[in-house]
C-alpha cells in the first residue's frame, strides 16, 4: 500500500466533490456509496490510498488518492472535480526542501 488509507476523508471528500462533477459521474458516486457502507470490509479493499496533507500554503492541501483498479471510473471522476475546483495535478517526486539539500552536502563531504 502507498499510504494509510483514510476512508472516511475519502467519502467526505466525494460528498464534497459530488457537486462538481457530471450526472454521470454522479451516478458512480452513488452507487459506490450504496455498495460501500462505512465500516465495510469492501470499502477499506476498494481504497488504496487516501490522505490529506498540509502544504507550506495554509490556502492549498496535498491530496493523494489511489483506488483498486476495478473503481477506476470513480477514480478518474474524482480527479476530474478536483481539477474543476481548481486542483492541480501533480506527478512524480516533490522537489527536495532546504533540509534535505543541506543532508546530501554533508553526505557528498563525508563521501568525497
């Protein structure tokens, strides 16, 4: 598994997102929601990954989801509202921070 999955962010994040998306995605949420109750066995198999971070942004959060292959539709909804509330995608490994940076000189000294 990626991450801890938090289930109950994800279903509030749908309900949340469920406004921003198309009749048809809609409809996946919903039925997703009918088949998955909380505390269901299904729903912790159904995500894979699901966490909410803080950024150095207090405006803007770091979402990562990833669900089972079999709710990819639902997967791809929920992207798509995240985009239409003014999410950004972003892919691959985040730049490293000044802490970082200052470990590999000290790493590159020690290594030369």
């Amino acid at each position: 598994k990626e991450g801890q999955p938090d289930v109950y962010a994800f279903i509030q994040m749908l309900l949340t997102l469920k406004s921003a998306m198309k009749p048809e995605e809609q409809t996946l949420v919903d039925q997703f929601l009918q088949t998955h109750p909380p505390k269901d066995e299904k729903l912790d198999a159904a995500i894979l990954c699901c966490r909410v971070q803080k950024m150095w942004d207090e405006d803007h959060k770091k979402v990562f989801v990833k669900l089972n292959q079999a709710y990819a539709g639902l997967q791809g909804a929920v992207e798509n509202a995240l985009r239409t509330v003014g999410g950004v995608p972003l892919y691959g490994q985040a730049p490293r921070g000044s802490l970082e940076r200052e470990i590999q000189t000290l790493l590159d000294e020690f290594n030369a």
